[in-house]
C-alpha cells in the first residue's frame, strides 16, 4: 500500500500538465468557418428618384382664325423648320378680293375727308367775313346814334336810323349763320376722319385675314403634327398644325415636402427614358416652386435636361434621380455584413483568430454598401468584416477565415504591422 500512493500522485501530476499544455488554445475544428472582406474608400449619395413627362418651352397648336379651301402643305411631320418657314396655304383669292376693296374704301374716305375738310375751311373764312361785317354795322350805327343824341337838330332822320339798326341787326344774323355752318363743317370733317380710321381699321383686318391664310412657323423646330389635304375646308378654330422645339426640354416632379431642405438650385438630376435604357441623360434643378401643394404634400421642382444629341422628344416618360448630397473617399461596408443588435448597427470582423463585435455609426448608403462615419466606430480600413457566418459569431468567438479558394486561412497570414495595431 505504501509503494502505490507515489504512483499515484505521479500520474496526477502527468494529467495536470497535459491539461495546461491545451487550454491557451481552442482546437482548430472548433471556430467557426467564416468569409471575410475588406472596407473599401468610395463615393456616396444621397438621391430621390421620382417620376415625370419630358416637356418642351415651346409648342405650339397653330389654329385657323379664317375660313377656307387648304391649297398647299408644304412640310411633312416630323421635318425640321426654321422660323418663318411656309408650313399650310389657304386659297386666299377671297381674301385678297377684300383687301382690294378695303383699299378702295380707305381712298375713298380719304377723298371726303379732304373734302370736308375744305368745306370746314370754307365755312372759317365765311364766319370770318360775316364778324367783320357785323362789326363795322355796328360802329356805323353807333356812329349816327352818337350823332342824333349830340344835335337837337339831327341831319339824319329816323327813317335812316332805323335803316341802320336794321343793316346791324341784318349783319348779326349773317353771322350767327355762318358759325353754325362752320360748326357743321367740323362736325362733318370729325366724322369724316372717323370714316378714315374705320376704313383702315376695315383694311387692316382684311389684309390681316389674307396673312391669315399663310400659315408659317413660329419659331425654329419640328413639325410635330399636320393632317391636313389639299380642297379640305377650313374652319375658324381648326387645327391645322403642331410645332415644338426638342431643345429646351425640361420636366416637373413633384418632390415630398420633407426633403425640401435638400433641394438646391443646381442639384445633379440623372434622368432615363424607356425608350433607351442603355442610356442616362443628365440635367439640373432649374427652379423650386417656392409654395407646398397643401393637398399633394409636394413641391413642384423644374428640371433642366441637357441633351444635346436631341434623341429624347416632349411627352415621353421619364425617370428623374435628384443627387441630394454626394461624398468622395467615404469608408465603405457591404450590406450584407450588418447586424442589427437593438438600436445598433454592428458589423463583426476578425483580429487575431476571434470575431470582434464593432458598432457602427452610419451614414449615405449605397445599392450594396453602407457609408461608416468617423472614427469612433472602431472600423479601420485594414480590418477584415465578416460577410458570412456573422450570424453565428458572438464578441471575442474563435473564428476560422476562408480565403478565395474556399480553403481556411491561419491568422499568421496577416503582416507584422497589422498585429501590432491589434495589440
């Protein structure tokens, strides 16, 4: 019995040793099989996309003001025209019927206006006449009557006196008439002048009516629409052709009022049309509506599209990207390696062999990636986040990392450098 309790306490001894030569490490085949990726610098944006109708500043419904027969289309849809250019021609032989006899009307008013003109001459001088005369046979008789007041014995008799009164009275009368006469003449030479006027107001929109069966563009552009044939009738008010301009296009979207404060005069817009899709056009926030639609929630904002291949056309669908803020050089992680841990965002990367839980404060983001802002994170460039088998890791697991082959990759792969910043 006394031989065997030193064997027996050697034998511990030999277990105990084992023990602490395994327990600095875990075995290998118990960490986690992990996939990893570096934190990459990128830029980032913050963007709305919204919807709406490519438009033009200018297009233009031309419509007939006149009636008549369409004689000639000189252009065809979808042709280039320059402003001024003859587009549609009315029969116009009517029209410049009329303008000839408004012309005849017009010189004719002009004859009586002269005419009048010279009767209201005439009737000047003859009331100019008529006042001298009233005026000497005025002084003639206060002339005798000075005469017969002075003398008690008059050479004049009264027979002669009154002959007087009678001339005086005879020359006011002669003159009351002849301004009356000159009044009506300047009554007939006013309405003689509005006869004037009314023949060239008449004349004037009879040659306006004749230019009016000449339709011709407005402003340089494309002729968009026109359907009209030679001997068809024309009617006031039928329309008789469309012309736009496809180089001053813009579009209006209807922004929500809680990103108003975003919005900029100026603002990057990428736009796309289904009708090529392998393309991106761009353009600018031209103008913001300074009131909110208080039924929409919306503020109207303008866009300016740059296209100066003209291969988008007015009335065409558009999707709108407004770039709200962008930033270059920003600290970029995948999606797909976020956790969600109560309020936190939290990513996972491996230092030495463990899984080490690092909180995140984020940013933008992109389509795949997350922006991480400032250092506080404890994200460094040169870490390795985990992408795959982060679910399963808790802070300060062992962890195993499998490189692009798909084989695990020993910690120790890593320099001397990166471990000194882990220590």
């Amino acid at each position: 019995m006394v031989l065997l309790i030193p064997w027996l306490l050697i034998a511990c001894r030999s277990e105990k040793s084992e023990a602490i030569r395994q327990e600095p490490g875990p075995k290998p085949d118990s960490a986690l099989l992990v996939e990893v990726t570096r934190p990459s610098r990128g830029s980032v944006q913050e963007t709305i996309t919204l919807s709406g109708d490519l438009q033009t500043e200018y297009r233009v419904d031309l419509t007939s003001q006149v009636s008549g027969i369409v004689a000639e289309v000189r252009v065809k849809e979808g042709v280039s025209v320059h402003q001024g250019d003859p587009l549609v021609q009315l029969d116009g032989q009517e029209a410049r019927l009329s303008v000839r006899e408004r012309e005849l009307a017009h010189r004719d008013a002009q004859e009586r206006a002269r005419s009048a003109a010279l009767d209201r001459n005439e009737a000047e001088r003859t009331e100019a006449l008529r006042e001298l005369a009233l005026q000497k046979a005025e002084r003639e008789l206060q002339r005798i009557e000075s005469i017969v007041a002075s003398s008690s014995r008059s050479p004049m008799s009264e027979e002669e006196v009154e002959a007087k009164r009678f001339a005086r009275d005879e020359a006011r009368i002669a003159h009351e008439t002849a301004s009356l006469a000159r009044q009506r003449s300047e009554v007939a030479a006013e309405l003689a002048t509005i006869a004037v006027d009314q023949a060239k107001a008449a004349l004037d929109r009879a040659t306006l009516d004749l230019e009016r069966a000449s339709f011709r563009a407005p402003f340089d552009g494309v002729l968009s629409y026109v359907e009209l044939r030679p001997g068809e009738l024309v009617q006031p008010g039928t329309r008789v052709a469309e012309i736009v301009s496809p180089n001053d296009l813009y579009t209006e979207l209807r922004v929500p009022q809680r990103r108003l404060g975003a919005l900029e005069l100026g603002q990057r817009v990428w736009l796309e049309v289904e009708t090529l899709p392998s393309r991106r056009f761009s353009g600018h926030v031209e103008t913001i509506h300074p009131t909110v639609d208080p039924e929409q929630g919306t503020v109207k904002v303008r866009v300016r599209v740059d296209d100066t291949e003209g291969l988008l056309r007015p009335g065409g669908f558009v999707s709108a990207t407004i770039v709200l803020t962008s930033r270059d050089g920003a600290l970029l992680v995948p999606k797909r390696a976020r956790l969600f841990e109560g309020d936190e965002s939290v990513v996972y990367v491996v230092r030495r062999d463990r899984a080490v839980r690092v909180p995140l404060r984020l940013g933008l983001q992109t389509v795949d990636a997350l922006e991480v802002l400032g250092d506080e994170s404890g994200l460094r460039i040169d870490d390795r986040v985990i992408v795959r088998g982060q679910t399963q890791v808790r802070d300060g697991d062992p962890v195993r990392v499998r490189d692009s082959d798909g084989e695990p990759t020993p910690e120790v792969s890593r320099s001397e450098g990166d471990r000194s910043r882990d220590g």
